[in-house]
C-alpha cells in the first residue's frame, strides 16, 4: 500500500501510458450494453494499461457473450496457463489507475446507468482524512460503494480506498474474473482489523460500512433496516481523532431487487453472500454477468460530520453506545428519505 501523496511507487506502465488512456471502441460500448460485457470491459481496461500476460484473450472473451461459454472460456484459460491460477504481476495501489478507471469506466455506469447523485453536499467537508461510514445492501457486486467513491473523488477529488470483503481480493471466482491485484490496485483495504487500523493511521479517506457482510446479508425484505454495526470503526475513530462521515444511501436495494441470502450454499462456497432470485438463472448461464448489477437510481445523503471528541481511550462500553446511537439516528434518517 502507498501512500496517497506519493508518486514513486506507481507501476511504471501507468506513468507511460496514462497519457494515451483508454478509447472506447464499437465493442466496448457493446460490452457496456450486453451486461455478459461488463466483465470484458473491465479486463480490457485493465490490459490497456498493465501487461498482463495470464489475463484473459479474445476468443475467451467472445466465449463470454454466449450462454455457457464462460466455463469453456474458463477451461481454456487454465489450460492455456498450464493448469494453474493466474499470476500475480501487481497488487500495491495505483492512484493514477484509479483515476483512469474512474474517468473512463466508472463515469459512464456511475452517471448514466445508475445516475448516482450526492444530496445535502452541505454537509461533505473540504478535506479529509475521515472514515465515510454507508448503509450497505444490494447483494450484488458493491456497486453502491464503487458509486459513491466516484462520486466523491469527484466533487472533490479525494484518493478514496473502499474497506472491502476479503473475498473480493482472494475468492477463486474473483481471480478468474477480474486480474489478480484488480481490487488492490484500485485502493480496495481489505476488511481485516491491520489493514484497516493502518489504513485509518496513515489518515486516508476510507470508505467503510458499518454492518459489515450483514448488510448485503439481509435481503430485500430488510434492504432498510440497518443490522448491527461493528464497534471498529468508532475505535479507530477515537483512538486516531478521525471524523466519521456518515452517508445514507436510499436506491442500493434494487441493484438485485428480490433476492433473498441462500445461507447454506454461500457457507459452502465460501462467499459473504449469496442472493436467490429469478436473476441467477440467467446468472448461472453467464458468469460474467457477476460484476454487472440491474439498473436502478443512487441516492447518497451526505449527513453531518461525526467526532467522537473524547480525548480519552473509549471503553468498550461506551464505544457500542457511541456505535449504537450512530446506528439509530441513521437509522431515523432511511425511515424519512426512503
């Protein structure tokens, strides 16, 4: 992990080739129409700008698109890496990737697709660092995260580094899917206490939802009521004076609308959640469909800045009422604007 000012550390192929960025062709706005394509489209973005010689080719990429192919595309795939998992060839973060990505990329799906918006822009601060704390839902790729790390980059151009499920750096489905290091590379910290404690340390802006995996884990019929909230969050709050941005996200619920957490097999493959709808029929003929997410609007209520304003070391005690009395005043604020 770098830090957010410096420069040094970034691949050397982005520092050559940022300059060229990334021309959207017929078959990438095909790719961003066909949901099978969003995958493509990430991965060829990625190609554009690291070499990445295990990455996926063009006849496995048409697989793709075709009900079934992305098992034969996976099968030879493995076989053309002699039976092996990908390579890893980058996992620090890369601010000016993030940037590319989020110009090139995440523009388009953010604005025209889910027309995420921030409301109450009041209330966001000039600067950072601080700890943007979300009700989190969907049970789908973390759209609503990716969408208001766009959206806030971009008002104020801040370094933003989502707090993320492990899975989403080191699931076997993940790193068939996306490039080994995509996640890392991006900002993504992964949800693990070091991690995040020394992301907080290091005073970036990081983006963190309180519910943790009980978010997304609790279904349609609860999409708007917040599960219970980690207490880590408020500890590192205190412990290093960093406020709390808290924002209320009304919309996230319809990425994947009725679906319901199939407990037992996401236990059994491992995964923080796993949504039944009619969705995953058509999911299950195309893989690739699993960083695409329904079309929906994306509301984000920035709400006033949160400081523990202690000065003192918090007991446990007091940190579940500080975490609790956040959770229900949040809580209030869903219940008026959904």
């Amino acid at each position: 992990m770098v830090n957010q000012t410096s420069e040094n550390l970034l691949n050397p192929h982005i520092e050559k080739l940022s300059t060229k960025g990334y021309k959207f062709t017929w078959f990438d706005w095909f790719c961003l129409w066909y949901p099978p394509g969003w995958l493509i489209l990430f991965n060829r973005h990625w190609q554009h700008y690291h070499a990445d010689p295990d990455g996926w080719n063009w006849l496995e990429y048409l697989l793709f698109l075709i009900p079934g192919g992305f098992y034969l595309a996976v099968l030879i795939r493995w076989l053309r890496l002699g039976c092996r998992l990908p390579r890893r060839e980058v996992d620090e973060f890369e601010p000016k990737y993030q940037l590319a990505f989020r110009e090139e990329i995440l523009s388009l799906i953010v604005k025209d697709y889910f027309q995420a918006e921030l409301q109450q822009l009041e209330n966001l601060p000039q600067t950072g660092p601080m700890i943007v704390a979300m009700n989190h839902a969907g049970m789908s790729f973390p759209w609503d995260f990716l969408s208001l790390g766009y959206l806030l980059s971009k008002t104020r151009e801040w370094l933003i580094q989502p707090l993320a499920n492990v899975s989403l750096f080191e699931h076997p489905w993940v790193i068939w899917w996306l490039p080994v290091g995509w996640s890392q590379v991006l900002g993504g910290v992964k949800a693990q206490k070091d991690d995040f404690e020394a992301a907080v340390k290091e005073r970036k802006i990081i983006l963190y939802a309180p519910e943790g995996v009980r978010g997304p884990q609790k279904g349609w019929v609860k999409r708007y009521q917040l599960q219970k909230f980690d207490l880590s969050f408020i500890q590192l709050s205190d412990r290093y004076q960093i406020p709390i941005l808290p924002v209320v996200c009304i919309g996230s619920e319809n990425l994947h609308p009725f679906a319901v957490n199939f407990r037992k097999l996401q236990r059994l493959v491992k995964l923080p959640f796993l949504p039944l709808s009619p969705l995953m029929f058509v999911f299950l003929l195309f893989p690739s469909m699993g960083v695409w997410a329904n079309k929906t609007d994306l509301r984000y209520f920035i709400q006033p800045l949160y400081t523990t304003d202690n000065g003192e070391k918090l007991s446990r005690t007091v940190v579940y009422q500080k975490a609790q009395q956040l959770r229900e005043k949040l809580q209030s604020q869903i219940n008026q604007l959904r």
